[in-house]
C-alpha cells in the first residue's frame, strides 16, 4: 500500500507513430509528485505482436491516445512478458482526481 492514492486508467488505447495506429490495452496510474511539483504518470502496454513490431522497429516515441487524452511518451523498458513501459510527467491521458472525498 502506498502513502497516497493514485489515479490511473485501464482499457483500450492507441499507439500512434507516424501514420501507423496500433490499438493497445493498457494499464496506466500516476500521482502528484510534492517533489518535483508534477503530475507523474507511467503504466504498462500490454503484449501484442503489433507492440512487439513497433519496438523491434525501433518506433520508442509514440503518441499515445486513450478516451481521456493524448499524450507523447516512449516506448521503454519491455518486462519478460513483452510489455513495453510508458511514462510521462504533466497532463495524463486519463481523468485524474482533483477532489479530496472525506
């Protein structure tokens, strides 16, 4: 359990490089960062042969769009069950909480 709640998104989305759209699933969370005073998103885009095509394709900046936004991030650190890992820091591409509930 963390000291703080985290927001994130899971669902379809796509990876946009160039002219080529790959729809995805990913799993996405992120938190506010007193540190640093930003926004910090990251997450998992789950494995696919198309995912697979576009890293080995060396494609590692990609947009990436999902109901709730769009964002640029890069395509990193691809874990051994083929899932490329996105992150970025500022405005998310998914709905963040900007209330306290009591």
């Amino acid at each position: 359990m963390t000291d703080h709640d985290d927001d994130g998104y899971e669902g379809p989305a796509e990876l946009l490089d160039g002219d080529t759209a790959v729809e995805v699933s990913v799993t996405l969370a992120g938190h506010f960062d007193p540190i640093s005073g930003k926004y910090s998103w990251y997450g998992r885009v789950a494995a696919s042969p198309e995912v697979a095509a576009l890293v080995e394709g060396g494609a590692r900046d990609v947009r990436l769009r999902t109901p709730h936004g769009e964002v640029t991030t890069k395509l990193s650190d691809v874990d051994p069950w083929g899932r490329p890992r996105v992150e970025g820091f500022g405005t998310p591409p998914f709905e963040v909480t900007t209330t306290l509930a009591g």
